[in-house]
C-alpha cells in the first residue's frame, strides 16, 4: 500500500471537531459509538513524518472502524514540521495538549477516562509512546507538565521510539533533525525530553505493532526499543506482522487490523463483543 492508498479510502465525518488551541492545526475528530457509554477511548495521532503536507485524513478510515467496534475516538491534529510553530517544541506541545483536553471533552461526552490509550502510526507512534512516557519528566523540565492524563497504555504502529537511531537510519530523511533542531548528537538536551526510550521505563504497558516488510520504518526500530523497555522494567510486546508493510498498519481490514484490534482491547478492558448489533 501508499499513502495514496489510504487517502482513497472513504473518509466517514467526524461527530463533532473541537478545537483545543487557537492555531487552525490546534483540533481534534471526536467519534463516538453509537451503543450507550461511558466509551472507553482511544487518541489517535497520524504519521507523516512530522511534516506538514500529510495531515489525518489518511486516518478517518482507521478512526471510524475502531469506533464501529465500540471504542470512541480522539484522532488529534497537530502542528509539524512547515506549519507556523511546528517543530521543537510546538508538535510536542500541540499532541500532548490535545490528548489533555480530553477531560473537557469528557464533559459533554460520555467518555471513560479511566480507559483511554494513545495509538500512533509512524512519527504518531513516536508521539504516542512520548505522551505515555511525559508523566516522567519533571514539571519544571521542558515539556513537563505536572498532571498529564493518564494512560493504560500505548500501541505504536510502525513507530519511531529512538529518535537517534531514527535518525541514524534515515528515517524520514532529514526530519529526525529538523524536528529536534539540529542532529541529534548536538541536541541531548531535546533527545532526552523528547524521545521515548530516553524516558525509560514508562510504567505502562507497550504494543509495538510492525510489518516485516516495512521500508520506510525498519521493524528494528521497535526490537531494540522493547529490548531496551524490558531491561528498565516495562512490560513490551513487539508483533512483526508478516506480509505488512509500512501503510496497511492504518487500513481497516489489512493482515494487521486483528492484531491492532486485539491489543487495544486488551490494553482497555473493552470486551469482545463491544460493537453495536448493526
């Protein structure tokens, strides 16, 4: 598959967009089941590379499946790397306070913030394993806040968890770089802030989801960072999922749909039979 792919596919209207932030990236897509709540939630957070050209309309396929099975959606725009404040360290502010807003959100919605998981695809993965390592950092660090909303755990799909070995790879070309502001040799300070293994242990459970034949992201990527995650103490499951590569990990209905599924369910106590009767 490409990213073309995934834009072709139908694009269902979110419920409602609610802005947490006065810049036109500062928005996320509320999706709702129709069954009665409170829902359990899921912030999803697209790839693209940090960069600006792709937003998350490559993932309305995605957000509207997961919510057809019973799971409500935050799907979270943000600004990136060409977009007025993206970049370091505006992307990192934008994903974590949209992900906070939730608990606005939740007052006019039924939503169970006592069940709420991040899952991001490529640079969405790095971002959603940074939101579920950022109650790590001191509230007085940069990107510190003293009360971010707590998670049960996170799946990265074909995420970025090592910005320096990212970057080390070519991943994304020259936008690891980009997005730290320099080369990551040179910005330890934003390194150890900004990316997830830095921020090890995260005290929550990890599912990195992977195709093995994944070109643009190395599946490597993930091992060495669980291997890392498992000697802090963290409890990690890496699924390398043959016949995927790097773009079926957001089709609804791909060799990685069931897995996905799985381990949201499984990281949210939703049960099987979650969806609505059609």
């Amino acid at each position: 598959m490409t990213s073309g792919d995934l834009l072709a596919l139908p694009q269902p209207a979110a419920d409602e967009t609610i802005p947490y932030g006065s810049e036109p990236q500062q928005f996320g897509e509320l999706r709702l089941p129709m069954r009665p709540g409170p829902h359990p939630v899921v912030v999803v957070i697209h790839g693209g590379c940090w960069q600006a050209p792709w937003g998350l309309d490559h993932v309305r396929s995605f957000c509207s499946e997961l919510t057809g099975e019973g799971l409500a959606t935050w799907s979270l725009e943000y600004r990136r790397l060409g977009d007025p404040g993206g970049g370091w360290p505006g992307t990192f502010e934008d994903v974590a306070r949209g992900a906070d807003h939730l608990r606005e959100v939740a007052r006019r919605h039924p939503l169970d913030l006592d069940r709420v998981v991040a899952v991001g695809h490529s640079a969405g993965g790095h971002l959603a394993l940074w939101l579920a390592g950022r109650h790590r950092l001191p509230a007085d660090a940069q990107l510190g806040d003293g009360s971010p909303l707590p998670l049960r755990g996170v799946v990265s799909l074909a995420g970025v968890p090592d910005l320096r070995e990212g970057a080390r790879r070519g991943v994304c070309g020259d936008a690891i770089p980009r997005l730290l502001g320099g080369p990551p040799e040179e910005r330890g300070d934003r390194l150890r802030v900004g990316s997830p293994v830095e921020l090890l242990p995260l005290g929550l459970p990890q599912r990195l989801v992977c195709g093995d034949l994944d070109e643009i992201v190395p599946p490597e990527l993930s091992t060495l960072s669980a291997d890392a995650a498992r000697r802090a103490g963290d409890a990690v499951v890496v699924d390398i999922v043959e016949g995927a590569g790097h773009f079926e990990l957001v089709r609804p209905g791909s060799v990685t749909w069931p897995v996905i599924l799985g381990s949201l369910r499984e990281l949210l106590g939703a049960p099987e039979d979650a969806a609505p009767a059609p």
